[in-house]
C-alpha cells in the first residue's frame, strides 16, 4: 500500500466538523502530562497560567474525530515531553504558537471509544480490527521541513505568512489569528482543525516534502511504504513508518500503550473557536 492510500483513507475517516461547528472544548482531545496526570477537553488547559492558553506539558496527545462512534484517531507521543504556549505577539494584534521538545511518533489509526475526546483508559488504545499507520522519528522529517522555511527546527519561529505550500496556501489553520506558529504547533492545531487552506494537511505536507527532498524527487508520499522504508534505511535516515490491517498486531492487546509518564505543554487549540 502507498502511503498516500493510508493516509488519504485516514483523513476521510477523520470528522473535525463537531469541534469546527460547535466550538465545544470536549472534542479538543486529550494528555497523559509529563507528571502523569490525565487530562481531558477544556481540561487540558492550565488555568492558573497568566499567559492567554497555556496547556499543561505531556508526553501523549490524542484527538479522534467521530461520526456515529466511530472514526479516525491520531496520537502523539513526546519522549521527553512537549510544551506548548500561545502568547501576545510584540503588538499584542495576534498571537504567537511557542513551542519545546519533539514530535517523536505520531500514529493514525480509528477509534477505539465513543467518547468526544479518548477517556484515560483508552488514552493509546486504537479499535485492534482496523488499519494502523506508525510514523517513527517523525520529529526527524518535522525538522527538515522546518529548515526549508528558514528555521532550525519543529520548534522555531515561522511567520505564518511564509508558512504556506507550493501553492501559497497556508499550512496553518486560522492562520489569522497568528503571526508566528511552531512547525510543531502547526501540526497538532491542523490535526484538531484540519482546517488549513493547504489541500494537503500539515502533517501530510512534511511527510511528502521530507521524502521528496531528501531523495531528491526519487521517492514521494505516493510511494509504497515498503518502498520508501528501504530508501530512508539504505540512506542513513531514522524514520520509518510500520503499517498495519489491524491495530491489534501492533501490540498483543491492540493499543498502544503509555508505559512512562507523560508530559504538559502550553497553547491554544480552540482560540480560533
């Protein structure tokens, strides 16, 4: 399977239209913090910070989107933990995405609960009879597509009117409320919103523009996995993507699971609500 099928088939399994049209916090997802604490919707927001959103550092991040109890889930996972803050930019006419850490995995696969956003024990759990595709050192491709926008990294500041792809379409979604994002920032907010101009979503954009550059136009995200994983391997990059039928051959139990702390992180995904 190319990894454009999969991902073309997760996007259309994915339903962001409940937290687009209802602006209800409960959709936005939820964290396991780098101290280990659950956080759930709203929740997941520090309400005694003095920034304008600041969400809570964590380790892992999940969103599902569902239609009648089913649809498509991501999940991130930060080894070391991401933080995520939105501040006033120097003007205070827009706000600023800041960001620290990695993006290390990223999953998508289908939902494995009914709620709005995962409950805690299902936090990593994915439904084990539908697809799975594991994007490993996924922060290796977010930073050189950063590079290509002129930062150093996920975590760099991009002003959010050069964020755009080949056909000047922004790759950030409600790029109106923002004068700077984070590539890693830009990532998360549009797999919650998926709600960038770009005909690509964020994600699906670094993948193909990491695979094209690297290889020189040799191998793209249209490409088999099998493909493109011996490419990356004989040419010295860590990433790597394991698909799989069913989520349950992923782990004996069919989720996969937190087995460390998680971390906090700092921002605002329902300002543009």
């Amino acid at each position: 399977m190319s990894l454009q099928t999969n991902v073309t088939n997760w996007l259309n399994a994915y339903n962001e239209q409940p937290i687009q049209n209802s602006h209800n916090a409960d959709y936005i997802g939820s964290i396991l913090g780098t101290n280990g604490q659950f956080h759930t919707g709203g929740g997941i927001y520090d309400q005694s910070s003095s920034l304008p959103y600041e969400i809570f550092d964590f380790n892992w991040y999940a969103g599902q989107g569902l239609t009648s109890g089913f649809g498509g889930k991501y999940l991130l996972h930060s080894e070391n933990g991401l933080s995520w803050d939105t501040v006033f930019n120097a003007n205070q006419t827009a706000y600023n995405f800041v960001t620290t850490g990695s993006l290390d995995t990223l999953y998508l696969g289908y939902s494995a609960d009914s709620d709005f956003a995962p409950a805690q024990s299902t936090l990593t759990a994915f439904d084990e009879f539908e697809s799975l595709l594991v994007v490993n050192n996924f922060n290796v491709a977010v930073d050189y597509v950063a590079g290509l926008f002129g930062g150093a990294n996920g975590n760099s500041q991009i002003n959010t009117s050069s964020l755009v792809d080949g056909n000047g379409d922004s790759l950030v979604s409600y790029p109106q409320y923002y004068e700077q994002v984070t590539l890693n920032s830009a990532i998360i907010y549009d797999l919650a919103f998926e709600a960038a101009d770009s005909s690509s979503s964020t994600f699906e954009y670094v993948l193909d523009a990491y695979l094209s550059g690297v290889s020189g136009g040799s191998i793209d995200i249209g490409n088999d996995i099998s493909v493109i994983n011996s490419y990356l391997s004989s040419n010295g990059s860590s990433l790597s993507f394991e698909y799989y039928d069913e989520a349950g051959d992923y782990a004996a139990s069919g989720v996969v699971t937190a087995s460390a702390p998680v971390a906090e992180v700092e921002s605002d995904l329902l300002l543009a609500a």
